[in-house]
C-alpha cells in the first residue's frame, strides 16, 4: 500500500513541479521507471498472494532499479546501449505482465 501512494504522490509531484531531467540520466530514466513498475507489481502480487514482506519489497524495488540502470550504463559503454536497454525492457515487461496475470487471477479468480 506504500508504495502505491508513494508512486501516485510521485506521479502528482512530477506533473505538478515538471522538474528538469540532467541530459546524462535521459537515456536511463525510462529503464528506472519499467524497473520500479516490476517491483510494485511483483510486491502487489505478494500482497494478493499473502506473502508480501515490505523489506523484500523496498530491497527488490533499490536493487531492479540499480541493475536495470548499470545495464543500461554497461550497454552504452560497449556501444550497445540501445539492443541492451530494448532487452531490459523486454525482460521488464514480460515479469511485469506476469505478475499483472497473477493478479487478474486472485482478485477475479480469470
């Protein structure tokens, strides 16, 4: 539940205050923010499934979004940025809607 208010304050702040992103970090923003959706998708489904643990949860959240970025900083240092990050977000996403299935299935029982 924290970590769906904090994503929406989040949300909300970003619109409101528009804040200006360094030049550097563009390229692993994106990647951040598929990485932290895996996260509170991964813990939404525990808490569905009844296992949820919040340290689990804060360490997964800390630790998808580090490795998903240093990928993506490893891609761009051998000149493979772009296949790298597109992989990332294909691995991101496919546990994204996996945990997203697992859901549908608890909460409607489809």
């Amino acid at each position: 539940m924290i970590g769906i208010v904090a994503l929406l304050a989040g949300v909300v702040l970003g619109v409101y205050l528009s804040p200006d992103i360094p030049v550097y970090l563009q390229p692993y923003l994106p990647i951040a923010v598929v990485a932290a959706l895996d996260a509170l998708f991964g813990g939404l489904r525990a808490y569905f499934e009844g296992i949820f643990d919040s340290k689990v949860f804060v360490v997964s959240f800390i630790f998808n979004v580090t490795v998903a970025s240093l990928l993506v900083f490893l891609g761009d240092l051998l000149g493979v940025g772009t296949q790298l990050s597109t992989a990332v977000l294909v691995v991101l996403g496919i546990r994204i809607f996996g945990n997203a299935a697992a859901i549908r299935r608890g909460v409607f029982g489809a």
